[in-house]
C-alpha cells in the first residue's frame, strides 16, 4: 500500500471511529430488536454485547493506569495525542479526533507511525463488530475470542512470555507495553532519570502477572489454572 493509501486508509478509519462511536447506545438498544445483553455472552441469536459496548460509552479515568484490554475510544485517542505531541490534551473529544485526522500523514512518517496505525485498527475492529459493521468474511467471531480468551485466562502468573506470545492471547498489548516503554524512556531522558517502567522484564520476557496488573492481560476467576 502507497503512502497516499494508507493516509486515505487510516483517515476513512478514522472517519468509522468517529460515526460508529456515536452509534453505540442506540444500537444497543434497537438492532434486530433485541434488547441489552449485559453479560456479552453470546447466545444462540446475533447480540450486540452489551457489556463491551456500555463500558465504550462509559466514563474512564485519565489518571488511571491503562490497564484495560478493551479498548476506550476516547482514551485511545487521547493518550496517543499526547504521547505523540508529549503534552497534555483536556479538550473534546472531537478537538482530539479533528487533530488526529488532520495529523494522519505526519503521524504515519513519525516513529509512532506503525504502532498508532495497529492501534486505532485494533479500535477500528472493536467498534466494526459492535456495531454490526465488520466484513462478514473477515471479522473474528465472538466465539473465538471468547476461545481466545479461555486460553489466556489459563495461563499462570509466573508464566513468561515475550510480547509477541502475549499479543497471541490479548491482541494490542504488544504495542501498547511498547509505546509505554517508549513514552517512559523519553520523559527519563528529559528529566535526566533513570526510566521506572510498569513491566520491567528479565531478559525478553515479561511476567504474566505483571501483564495483568498494569494492561488488563485476561483473568477470569471461574477458569482454572494450568499447572
């Protein structure tokens, strides 16, 4: 894909974000009839799953640590914009979508480009299902992400993996650890310190419980363990 594609690739994304974020209520309540499914577990029939879709529309804290795996379109937005820019963002949501589509070809050809481009994608796919606007060929069923996140769940805490075998079991996280890393290690070197990362590793590899505390990596209590 040309680099003229992918600015128009990113800003129609963009563009889906902003309509689709402001369809979430309303379809929640009206698609195909069927009302709410708090749990987000999926049925027999086709559900919006409440649950994801209640917390998109939501209230979130930006002085909380991202420790969410459910992607928040605002926070999405938001903490990229100041990663990127290193300063502080307390205006609208739609003065922060409006700087990132006008900022779309200069973020591409910037450092962050490639890790900004997966991560409004991965936003991009979250709100495509929950709206019931994901190719039908293409889009991940509810099932396997709920298969997917079984697996994760089973996991141990002591386990370690690398970053790529944990984006296995919680897609995002992968670039998300890295562009904190990132962001830490530039503040570290403005202020002449040495860098406090949330996940320190051994080597290449990061505990399982130190994903789990710092970026929502999946634990479910009813699912047992794997020794």
């Amino acid at each position: 894909m040309t680099s003229f594609e992918l600015i128009g690739t990113m800003r129609d994304r963009l563009e889906d974000i902003r309509h689709w974020r402001s369809d979430l209520s309303d379809v929640m309540l009206t698609i195909a009839g069927y009302s709410m499914d708090l749990t987000g577990i999926r049925g027999t029939t086709d559900r919006i799953p409440g649950g994801d879709a209640l917390a998109m529309r939501g209230p979130w804290s930006p002085d909380a640590d991202h420790g969410d795996d459910l992607p928040h379109p605002d926070q999405v937005l938001r903490e990229w914009r100041e990663t990127i820019t290193e300063e502080p963002h307390r205006g609208s949501w739609e003065e922060c979508w409006r700087w990132h589509w006008d900022s779309t070809p200069r973020v591409l050809e910037s450092p962050w480009g490639e890790e900004w481009q997966q991560d409004l994608t991965a936003l991009w796919w979250r709100l495509a299902r929950l709206t019931g606007n994901a190719p039908k060929d293409d889009a991940p069923s509810m099932a396997d992400a709920e298969e997917i996140q079984r697996h994760a769940a089973a996991v141990p805490d002591h386990t370690m993996l690398t970053l790529r075998e944990a984006d296995r079991f919680a897609p995002g996280i992968e670039n998300r650890v890295k562009r904190d890393r990132n962001a830490e290690r530039d503040r570290a070197r403005r202020q002449h310190r040495d860098p406090e990362y949330r996940c320190d590793p051994d080597g290449p590899r990061y505990q399982v419980a130190d994903l789990r505390r710092h970026y929502g990596f999946p634990v479910l209590a009813s699912v047992p363990a794997i020794v």
